[in-house]
C-alpha cells in the first residue's frame, strides 16, 4: 500500500494538533481541513472518530498515520 502522506506533512500537523488545544471536535474539523486541502474526501464522523482515537492514545505519529490513512477518501 503506498502512503498518502509525508512524514514531514505529519510531524507538522501532529504537531499543531499538540500546541493548539483543542477539543475532539475542533481537532476533527482540523484534520478534515488537513486532508480536504490535499485533495481527498473526509466524513465528518470519520474524523470525530479518528480524533478521538489518535487523542486516547496520546496522538502518536504512528497512530495518527494510521488513522488518517484509513480516513482519506480518494476524490
């Protein structure tokens, strides 16, 4: 399976998810802006899940480009 995203492009929005604050749902809306601005589709409840789960397990790297692996939709 090829990967959808650069570890540059995740470390910078792990890291922004990390010092921003904010809440489930707030950081969902700021992974469905992540991906819709590189092109793919998202679910809005998709994404509340994803952040949910990357927030309970601390929002690891692999975690995260796991979760939004399985999130993004091709367009």
């Amino acid at each position: 399976m090829t990967e959808r995203f650069s570890n540059h492009e995740l470390a910078s929005l792990r890291d922004e998810l990390l010092q921003s604050g904010l809440d489930s749902w707030q950081a969902a809306e700021f992974i469905s802006n992540f991906l819709s601005g590189r092109g793919y589709g998202v679910s809005s409840h998709g994404a509340r899940e994803a952040a949910t789960r990357i927030e309970s397990v601390g929002c690891s790297f692999e975690s995260m480009h796991r979760e939004l692996e399985k999130l993004a939709l091709v367009m």
